[in-house]
C-alpha cells in the first residue's frame, strides 16, 4: 500500500532530487539547461507515481 509513504513519494524524494540536480549544475555551469531537465523529470516522476498510486487504490477496491 502506498499510503503510509506519501509522503516520501510525493514531497521528500522530489525536492532532495531536485536540490542535488540543481546544486550539480550549477557547480557545472550548465544551470539553464539541468533546471529545465529536472523539471521535466520530476513531471515524469509525479505522473509515473500518480499512476502507480491509482492502480494501488483500484486493486485495493477491487480487493475489498
């Protein structure tokens, strides 16, 4: 079940990715370019998550 991590899944693990990619990007001087590439990522992250959560909560139903 993913309820007890949603917290992790949805607030945690996305804003250390997003600290550590940007902090990278910086000290490689390609800041314009990683920014836009993380968000893109991070956008993938929420929907692939999003789905997974979805499918969790319909089985759960179909279950009960």
């Amino acid at each position: 079940m993913v309820n007890r991590k949603f917290n992790s899944l949805f607030i945690i693990y996305p804003i250390v990715f997003f600290v550590v990619r940007t902090v990278f990007s910086f000290v490689k001087n390609s800041a314009g370019e990683s920014v836009y590439e993380t968000l893109a990522i991070l956008a993938m992250y929420y929907f692939a998550v999003s789905v997974f959560y979805s499918i969790d909560l319909y089985m759960q139903k179909k279950n009960s």
